[in-house]
C-alpha cells in the first residue's frame, strides 16, 4: 500500500511525459514549417530557371 500512495504522489514521471509531449509539438510544428519554407524557396528557384530559360532562348 505504500508504494502505491508513494507512485501517486510522484510527479517526476508525469513531468517528463509533458516535457516529451512538448518537444514533440514544438519538433511536428518545425517540421510542417520548414516543408512549407522549403515549397516556397523550390517555387522561387524554379521561376528564376523559368525566366533564365526564357532569356536565352530569346536572346541570340
């Protein structure tokens, strides 16, 4: 009965939990911004070879 009214009151565990919870939201939400910063930056490169392209075959 101790060691059950002793692991109730230990809250070490639980706040591990948490801190493994945040770091996981914190790491999913870097993960969906940096995918949304990398379309961007693909999207620019690829309208910049778009124009170059243009360009040189326009140009003699």
């Amino acid at each position: 009965m101790k060691f059950i009214k002793k692991f109730v009151r230990d809250t070490k565990a639980a706040t591990a939990i948490e801190y493994g919870l945040i770091a996981a939201l914190i790491a999913v939400a870097g993960i969906a911004a940096m995918g949304a910063v990398g379309n961007s930056v693909t999207n620019t490169f690829n309208k910049v070879n778009n124009g170059l392209s243009t360009t040189s075959t326009t140009t003699p």
